[in-house]
C-alpha cells in the first residue's frame, strides 16, 4: 500500500508494466489514498491479495512466471 502510494507520488513518473499491473489489482481491493479514515480493511485486503496470490499473478500476467 505505502509503494502505490508512492508511485502515485511520483507522477507523472510512471512503473513498469509488472508494477503497474500490480498496482491496478491492488486497488481492485485497496482504493487509492483520501480522507483519513479507518484502514484496518484495507490492510487486510491488501494482506488478502498478496496471500490468494492476485498480486504475483497481475506481475506474471505481464513478466511470465516468477520463481
């Protein structure tokens, strides 16, 4: 969450296409950063991404297989 953020930060620099897809299936759980609020669910959809494997698949449907 906090490297989206980041990358978000550095516009209009933008990542590489693994890091880009990335970042869209991150936020298909995680929206992007805006009023202080509560984020104790983003926390844990963003946990939920990495563990299903959404994330390493959005980098591997650009890269090939990561081993």
């Amino acid at each position: 969450m906090t490297a989206a953020r980041a990358l978000n930060l550095r516009a209009p620099l933008r990542p590489g296409p693994a890091t880009s897809a990335v970042v869209t299936a991150l936020r298909t759980g995680v929206p992007a950063p805006g009023p202080d609020r509560y984020v104790a669910p983003e926390i844990a959809a963003a946990v939920d991404l990495v563990r299903d494997g959404s994330l390493v698949a959005a980098a591997e449907s650009v890269v090939g297989p990561l081993s």
